[in-house]
C-alpha cells in the first residue's frame, strides 16, 4: 500500500520539519536574551554551509564520520538494541588505522590494510559487548558505555607510550602519506573518505533490507518473542547486529585518522575522535534510524557544525551561544525518535 | 424491552470510522439503555470493538456524533470517557503485576495520592469491594490472581471511577467455564445496582443466556437488533455471518480413521515453567501419523511448557522427545522446523507475529530456514540475498489459500483483524509442509466461520497423514476433533480418554484433579 507508507514518510518529514522549527524558534528566543541577532546568526549557521562550494564541502566532510556511527546505533535499534558503544568502538577503529604510522610496508598496502585492522578492532569491540548481552544478558547500555571508556584509555595510553609523534608529543604518528585517503578538493578536509561513508551506508541497507540476515534482524526488533517461536536464533541476530555496527564504527575512525586533514592522527584527549559517536546516535535518532534518513541528517548537523565558525565571525555570536542554540535545535530534533524507541521499550509488545 | 421505550443513557448517532483499506463502521447508530445487559454480537473484524473503542475514547469518529444523558459529548481520550461514566475493560488485561489489587484499582482514579498508607488503602477498597457485592482479596499481588480475578479487578477499577456504563470486550474468552459462570453473575448483580453493561461477543449462547438486547454487526454496519425474548441460536447466526454461511454452522467433522506408526513420541518428560516451578511432571504422550491427540485442561495446567519443550523453545528438565524414531531433546527450535514440525501458538499477537512487519514478511518467517542450506558461503553467513519475488509469490499464494482479508501483501500485519491474522499464522506453519502440527488454542476469539475454517484445515491435514497435537481449553473442540485426548492437570497426566467413550463428568473431575486413571488402563488406550 504505497499511499499508506508515502502517508507515513511525510508525517516523519512533517515531524522533522516542526522539531526543527521549534528548537531554532527557543535557540532564538535565547539569542535575542542574551542580545545577539538570531535571524544574522542562523543565516551564517546555515547559509554558507549548504549553499557555498566550500562550506559544502566542509558540510560533508563533518558528515562523514556521523553518518558511520550512525549506522551503528540504527543497526543496534532495528535489532531492538540500544548499542551507544559506537564511541568506543570508533576510538579502536582509529586506533588500528593509525598504528600503520609506525610501521614500513610497500605503498599500496597501507590502505587495505588500515581499513580492514579498523573494521576488524572495530567489530571485536562490538561483538564483546554482543556477546555479554546474548549469553550473559548484560545490559547493552551500561557494557557499551564501559567499553567506551576502556577504549579510550586504551588509545589514550598507546599515544603516549606506544605509538608517540616524534615531533609532537601531542598526537600519535600520523600515517604516511600512502596510507592517506586523498582529498576531493584541494584546501579543503574533503577526503575519499565520504566515498567510503556512502558505500558503507549503501552496503548497509542492502544488508537489512535485502539479504536474509537482515531480515531476521527487523524481526528480532520488532517483536522478539515472535522471532523465537519461529525458529529465529535471537542470539545470533544480536551478535550479528553489535558485529554490523562495530564494523561501521571502526570504519568511521579509520575515514577520521586517514582521511581527515592536516593532523592523519590521534590528537591528545581523542580530541579530534570524541563525540562523534554520539553525534551518530543522534543523526540515527533524527534520520529515523534509516539509511535515507541518516544520510539528510547527518549533513544536516554536518552543515551546523561547518556553520558554527561562520556564526562567530559574521554574527559575532560567542562560541557558548553558538553551542547552546545548536544543542538546543539537536535536542529538539531528537525528541520524536527517542519517544518512540522509549515507548517500545516499555510498552513492549502491544 | 425495545431501545425506543427505555431511559437513554448514551446514544451513539451515525458513526463512521474509516482504516486505510476498510471501513470498521459505517454510519453506526446505537442507544444503550439504563440498567441494561445490551450484547454486540459479530464475526471478527465486524466492527464491534471499534465501535466501543469510539465511546470509550481511544479513538476518534470520522464523522458521527454521541450523545450521554441527552447531551452531546466528544471523548478524546478515555480520561473523558471515564469522566462521563463510561467505563471498559478490554480482552487484555492492564494489571501491574507487581502492585495489589487494591493499588491496581485506584492508581490513576482521581483521588490517587503518590503518598499513601497502603493498610489503609486496602481496608477501603475492602469496604468499596463490600459495597458493590464483587471481592477480590485487595491485598494480592497482580500476578498471584487468575485470569477471572484479574477481570474481576478491572472491572472493579472502571467501577471505582464511578461509572454508570461499562463495556466488556469478548470478557470470557480468557475464562475458564466456572469464571464464565461467575462473570454472568457479577454482570447480574451490577446491573441490578442500575449500571448499565454492554457486552461484545461472537459467542451465540453467552449472548442468549446474559443480554436483555442484542444487536448484530456485520461487516461495520448494525444488520439487526432484537430483544433475547425473540432471538434464538439459529436466527442470530444467520444474521451474523448473512444468509450464505447458513450452511456452516456448526459444522461436524468426520474423523480421519487410518492412522499410521508414531511420529512423536513424549516419554517422562518434566519441564519447569516461568517462575522455577515443575510445570509438566512426567507427561508422556504419543502422536501417531494422521491421527489428533487433544490436550485438555484447565487453563494453566503445563499445556504452555509443554508445546514448547516439544517445539524447543523451553528447555527440558527430564524425559525425552522423539520424533520420528529420532531422539530431538535437544535441537533447537529452527532444525525441529526443518523436520517437519509446526506450531500455531497461543495468543498469536504476542508470538505469532510482528506486527510492523509486512504480510508478506511474517509468511516467509519460517520458510527462510528451509531455503538455507549451509552449502554456500553467503548462505552460512546469513547474508544470502532475499527473492522478494519468490516471498511475494509464496505469501500471495498462502492469503488466498487460507482467505487473510488483506488491502495488500505489504501492509504491516497489525492493520489485520484478529481473525485475519490467526489465518495468516494458520496458513504459514500448515502451507510449509509439517508432519506435526502443534496447534495452541488455534480458535481462541475467531467467529464461526475461521473457526470451521481451521478445525476444517486441522481435519484435512490429518486425513493427508499428518500428525495434530491440539491443546485447547475449549472442551467441545478437543472431543469433536481428537482421535485421543489426554487430560492435564496442574502439569499431571490424570488420563487419556477416546472421545465418546468417556463421559464428561469423568473428564471434568479429571481436569480437576479429582479423579486420576491407573497407569493399566492409560498404556491401553496409548496401545489402541
């Protein structure tokens, strides 16, 4: 029933639009309290990040990571999961990407290699919380955030004892140029990388909608129980779905060390990693944990943060103001999808 | 007593309610009288709930208008409902398992304080239960009580909120006889204190023996409404199903009488249900090819734990199972699938299917494992690639074969009717091929013609060398289908009885634990 579904799309849409609109209404309020001209200050937030060739560029170039990570929580969500351990998983991903900086190999090696060491610490980092959840029943939500932070320490300890930059103890070494994705567009931070975003995404579609796994997948998450009486291995679906997300994930650390200029390295504090995970959990929020809907958010919040720096310069807004009213708009965002997943959680089955 | 000629409580006035692909009620006007029992007879997906479901504020009217003591009313929500002195109690219950009954029937009421004295609460909910003649120990937990208790609460909580309508949604289809009994007589008292009940139903001799009116839906529209005085079993069927399923009624069936050698065979078997407890002890059972074996019981009695440990779903403390002369304690649920074993489960919501998934789906959910075969990589993997063709094929083959009332293949389940979507499970574990049938109360809440339909099809799969296990605490239906029937109680074989041979008395101190056959004469009749 096509109407029915095209019915369904346009409330969604309908649904963005009015969240949108609200979180830029009370971001505003709070800018003209606090003296500053919204309509000057969304203009430059928004403005030159969608509509000029660089600040789309940049746009993309934020998009990229998120886009990764949010495929990893809607995996985790159409497999009725919460994995918020995108996170951590993407620290191990970076971290298997960067250590190819320390190493001598023939040229062309350096990216196969970078990307498949990524995917794979990327994927044991999902599937160790996978399999505490299957056959140990541990709670998803409290094993991701704890992988999260072993695996930030773990990075954190391998920059400054392991793998240090010789020059700049700030940052682990930087991966040869070999094993750097090259740049779309010189002088900007538009790498190969949002080529391999979009077919990561594109690949992961395909695997929920199209092949048998996924399909046991969306029946885990809808109705488990249902699943089970019909011969459904609900542990393997979970395993596999915490697998499909950690590999996503460790593929996003890998586009940020090798395809992220100028550093192609793990800044102190994971500086230049942390939060990207959580950005995806909240792109999937707003993109309705779909491909589609992940691939318009993500460059919706790829374009605020390209924005942000515009909005400080042109509209003399300070950078507090600036991440106030785009975490005000972020939240506004995300509040649809998170009513929605809370209240199949708690209403269950209806 | 004719509506024209009563004290008009509510008035429900052209009411039209459209779903994508039907319309539940087309231009519905209904009176509901002071101090009546006022049944609402249909098939499913007549309309009946839906229409009530209007009064009671979960949903709104397209268009139509209502109208409570003469005055027009609109009810958003059931908050407003309430406030009107409308009440219901739906087939699912809305208990908190971990609350009392007492706190279940105030939490929400508007004298609900977040600070309470819970002795005191229970002495006056005491008093409250004193006064309306209806008692349930209110210093229970939720999920100590039965299924009649817990009705019994529900209905005490809409009546707490003071209402002077209460709507009933199929109230006995979760009740075992002696609670049906005992429903009936709660009605009776209620509405001698003035309250009026209505009462949506398919079941024609509830319908005769409690209601003062009954109208009849079909298809969303009011086909008929006669006092119980004029109304009889075969004129009420006729309207509710129309003049061409006249022939249907009360269908009998004959018994396929060739039965061939063992297929399953259950020895010893102990299996513990939800809460640790030994729900089966020591069952043992066997089902020949072509041959239905009936479980009978009280709600309750291990029939649950023990289609699932014969399904793999719940493991087993002792015993064995063999199917086929193959020892299958073990396998998992998908490779017990393979061998050929079905299984319709009870309250098919909840296990039976998903409901955002599409039709088409939910049909393929069991078919998927018979595909793979482990030879290729992607297959091994799980990653072999859907044949949407083949799904849409094969599930467009099963709705027509087993008549699932559909706007299409891609509609997600939940827009089906109850009946609907028991035809949809029906025809997934039975068009897949089985020499088992495991079937969980396969008729619970379907009108007569699924009814026939799938005692039909249980029939036809057994006359064609397939094996039916069917658990059912719908007596009638286990002896007039079963070559044998085992008798359960509290997790015990207390015997096994050929249909026709035994009288129901027996059967009933059986299923009562009052009665227990000697281990002689079971393996005779196991013998037969």
């Amino acid at each position: 029933m096509l109407d029915g579904r095209l019915k369904e799309y346009l409330t969604g849409f309908a649904e963005v639009v009015v969240a949108i609109v609200a979180g830029m209404l009370i971001g505003g309020l709070v800018m003209v309290i606090g003296g500053y001209n919204p309509v000057d200050a969304y203009y430059q937030l928004f403005v030159p990040s969608l509509t000029t060739g660089y600040g789309l560029e940049m746009t993309l170039s934020f998009a990229t990571p998120i886009i990764l990570t949010a495929l990893t929580f809607a995996v985790g969500v159409r497999a009725g999961l919460f994995n918020i351990g995108a996170e951590g998983q993407m620290y191990m991903g970076a971290l298997g990407a960067v250590i190819f900086g320390a190493i001598t190999l023939p040229s062309i090696l350096y990216l196969p290699l970078e990307f498949i060491v990524a995917a794979v610490l990327g994927m044991i980092w999902g599937v160790i919380a996978g399999i505490l959840k299957a056959y140990r029943g541990v709670n998803e939500v409290v094993s991701t955030i704890m992988l999260n932070w072993i695996a930030y320490w773990i990075v954190e300890s391998m920059r400054v004892y392991v793998i240090p930059n010789p020059v700049d103890a700030s940052k682990t070494v930087s991966v040869p140029p070999a094993g750097r994705l090259p740049l779309l567009v010189e002088g900007t931070e538009l790498s190969a990388a949002i080529i391999i975003s979009i077919l990561v995404l594109i690949f992961t579609y395909f695997l929920l909608w199209k092949t048998a796994i996924g399909y046991e997948i969306r029946a885990v998450g809808y109705n488990p129980l249902a699943s089970r009486y019909a011969g459904i291995n609900v542990r393997r679906v979970a395993l596999y779905s915490f697998i499909i997300g950690g590999f996503t994930a460790g593929i996003a650390g890998f586009c940020e060390v090798a395809g992220r200029p100028p550093s192609y390295a793990i800044t102190t504090g994971l500086s230049n990693l942390m939060g990207l995970g959580f950005d995806g959990l909240t792109v999937s929020l707003i993109g309705y944990n779909h491909p589609i809907g992940i691939l318009l958010a993500s460059i919706f919040i790829g374009a605020m943060k390209a924005g942000s720096r515009n909005m400080q310069i042109y509209a003399r807004v300070p950078l507090e103001m600036v991440q106030t009213v785009q975490g005000l708009i972020i939240i506004a965002l995300s509040i649809p999808g998170l009513l929605r997943i809370i209240s199949r959680r708690i209403g269950g089955v209806r | 007593m004719s509506s024209s000629s009563c004290d008009v409580v509510v008035e429900m006035r052209n009411i039209v309610k459209k779903f994508p692909g039907v319309v539940a009620n087309d231009n519905v006007s209904l009176k509901i009288c002071r101090g009546e029992v006022l049944a609402i007879l249909g098939e499913n997906g007549a309309g009946k709930t839906t229409l009530m479901n209007i009064l009671y504020g979960l949903y709104l009217p397209d268009e139509g208008s209502i109208y409570i003591n003469g005055k027009r009313v609109i009810h958003a929500s059931p908050k407003d409902a309430i406030k009107n002195g409308v009440g219901m109690v739906h087939q699912h219950f809305t208990l908190v398992d971990d609350l009392t009954v007492a706190e279940n029937i105030v939490l929400g009421a508007e004298d609900f304080k977040v600070y309470y004295n819970p002795g005191k609460l229970i002495e006056k909910i005491r008093e409250f239960m004193k006064d309306i003649g209806l008692y349930v120990e209110p210093s229970k937990k939720a999920y100590e009580l039965s299924a009649g208790e817990k009705q019994k609460v529900e209905i005490l909580k809409a009546l707490y909120r003071r209402i002077s309508v209460l709507i009933l949604d199929e109230p006995t289809s979760v009740l075992s006889p002696i609670e049906v009994n005992e429903l009936f007589k709660t009605i009776r008292r209620l509405k001698e204190k003035g309250i009026s009940i209505v009462f949506i139903s398919h079941k024609l001799d509830e319908v005769l023996e409690i209601a003062d009116r009954i109208v009849v839906m079909r298809a969303g529209k009011i086909v008929g409404e006669l006092a119980r005085k004029d109304a009889n079993v075969r004129l009420l069927a006729s309207m509710m199903i129309g003049a061409s399923g006249l022939s249907s009624i009360e269908e009998k069936f004959e018994k396929n009488t060739s039965t061939g050698r063992k297929l399953l065979e259950v020895i010893d078997l102990w299996v513990k249900g939800d809460r640790g407890e030994d729900a089966v002890k020591g069952v043992r059972l066997s089902v020949r090819e072509g041959e239905i074996v009936g479980v009978a019981g009280v709600a309750g009695s291990g029939q649950k734990e023990l289609a699932e440990a014969i399904y793999g779903l719940r493991p087993v403390k002792r015993g064995r199972i063999m199917f086929n002369e193959v020892e299958i304690t073990g396998l998992p649920t998908v490779e017990r699938i393979k061998l050929g074993i079905s299984y319709i489960p009870e309250e098919r919501v909840r296990y039976g299917v998903s409901l955002e998934l599409p039709i088409y789906e939910n049909i393929y959910l069991e078919k998927i494992h018979s595909e793979k075969s482990k030879r290729g990589l992607l297959e091994a993997l799980g990653v072999s690639p859907l044949k949407k063709r083949v799904m849409l094929e094969y599930a467009q083959h099963v709705v027509n074969k087993f008549g699932v009332k559909t706007p299409s293949l891609t509609t997600v389940a939940g827009k089906l009717s109850g009946g609907n979507i028991q035809r949809l499970i029906v025809g997934r574990e039975l068009e897949r091929g089985p020499k088992l049938v495991i079937a969980s109360e396969p008729t619970a809440g379907l009108d007569i013609a699924a009814t026939n339909f799938v005692r039909r099809t249980l029939v036809d799969m057994s006359r064609r060398g397939v094996g039916v296990l069917l658990i059912s605490s719908d007596l009638q239906e286990v002896l007039s289908l079963s070559h044998k029937v085992v008798v359960l109680c509290n997790g015990e074989v207390m015997g096994v009885v050929i249909p026709g041979e035994a009288s129901i008395e027996d059967i009933g101190l059986m299923m009562t634990c009052s009665k227990k056959m000697s281990i002689e004469e079971v393996e005779k009749i196991w013998a037969m």
